[in-house]
C-alpha cells in the first residue's frame, strides 16, 4: 500500500473514531466537518439537515455562504442536477463531473450566482438518512467543494464507507419514533394513566385489574416505546401522543 493510501485510510479512520464515540449531534457535527474534509479532501464543505428547522446548515468555513448566496441557492437549485441527486435520486456520492460537463456547469444560474464565488469548479455531493426530528425522518446532504482537480475514484469510494457510517450514527443520535400501532388498547390506557402520576396500585384500581398485570402492561409497554422505565415512558407518552395521554375515565 502506498504512502498516499495509507494516510487516507488514516483520515477515513479518524472520521470512524469519532462517530463512534458521539454521543450529542449538535457537539459532532461542527467536530466532524474537519475530519470529513480531510477524509474526502476539498476547499469546502456545507453539512444541510432537511427538513430541519432546529437544525441550521453548517458549513467549514463557517463563513462560506451568505444570506444572499443561501437565497440564490434556494432560488437556482431545482436546475441543479446534483441537487436534484441528492434530494430526488439515491444520494449516492456523486462528481459533478458525472452529471454534466463543465460547459452545462458554467451555464448555470447556481454556478454564476453561488459555486464561482466559493471556487468550487468540482464538487462531489451525497444525501444519506439523517435519523428523526419531531418523529419525521431527515436528510443530510454533504457536498464538498474544490478548485483544484476534480475528485478521484477513491475520493467517491472514501466518501461511500463515510456515507453508511454516518447514517448510523445519526440513526442512533436521532433514533425514530415509537411506533403506536403496536402499543395495545389497554397498555395504552395504563400509559396515560402512568403519565398522569398514578401508582400501579391506583391504575389496578380504575381498571378493575391486578397490579400485577399492570406491571406486565408496563413491561410490554418499555419495549415498544423503546424506553427504561416509568419517567421515560410517561414522557415517551405525552410527547409523541398528547391527545390520548389523558386520564381514562
């Protein structure tokens, strides 16, 4: 193995390392986009959640794009064929290259009014599942800039190994919802009455059943709202179901 691929097998490592040890999306990102940009390397890159709005574009640097540079983005993107990839197509990672030729490139809106700016004559770009917010699932999509050659093969390989990795760990940081189908008439009516701050022995009580059979109401409940205990699941309940996390009556 060459110098040259061992020391981005290094950088793709790096990336690896710190995805394995996140524990908050809001601390990894601004710590990943560096090692990303090492991993697949470039002059820029911009990181965008959709939709997202607790979650704002990040870009490295920080600096890269303007109020007016977003607003013409937002404006020229649906003639884009690589943002077309990333939010209609697989998200696979992509050269711009691949999709047109430098001459449609140029041509443009986006070119003129937002990529000539930033000195992105190449760009490679990818979408991947960025977990759940509000229980509705997201997007990332990751492109990185260059002025310089256009991206390699194993710039679209190194990118590939990154994209699955970080789909999982945003699949852990922004795990999905519950899901409510499976949660029974009657655990459900347990939960709201848990939620609602009655022992086991008072649920037992307005339900005309054994504590006992509340406890493995509960026990059943934990797992399918993916949750530890009684604190949990009552918020688990009110947050994702407010409507029916009423008393029962």
């Amino acid at each position: 193995m060459s110098a040259a691929a061992e020391a981005g097998l290094r950088r793709i490592f790096a990336v690896v390392d710190l995805l394995i040890d996140a524990v908050d999306e809001e601390a990894l990102v601004p710590a990943l986009l560096p090692l990303l940009l090492g991993a697949v390397p470039g002059d820029s890159i911009v990181w965008t959640p959709r939709p997202d709005p607790a979650h704002r574009a990040l870009t490295l640097p920080a600096d890269l794009l303007t109020r007016d540079a977003w607003d013409a983005f937002a404006r020229d993107a649906p003639a884009d064929p690589l943002v077309t990839h990333t939010t209609f197509g697989t998200g696979t990672p992509m050269r711009r290259s691949t999709l047109q030729t430098d001459l449609a490139y140029h041509a443009l809106a986006a070119y003129s009014d937002v990529y000539r700016p930033l000195g992105a004559e190449h760009q490679l770009a990818m979408s991947f599942p960025g977990g759940y917010v509000n229980g509705q699932p997201r997007s990332i999509c990751l492109a990185v800039n260059r002025s310089g050659p256009d991206f390699t093969d194993h710039d679209v390989l190194a990118a590939a190994l990154l994209r699955t990795r970080l789909t999982h760990v945003l699949d852990r940081l922004a795990p999905p919802p519950p899901v409510r189908s499976q949660v029974t008439r009657r655990e459900s009516a347990v939960l709201a009455l848990l939620a609602h701050g009655l022992t086991n022995q008072q649920i037992a009580r307005r339900l005309a059943i054994s504590p006992r059979t509340v406890d493995k109401h509960l026990e059943h409940a934990y797992a399918k709202l993916r949750v530890g205990g009684r604190v949990a699941a009552a918020n688990a309940w009110l947050t994702r179901t407010p409507t029916e996390a009423r008393p029962v009556r």
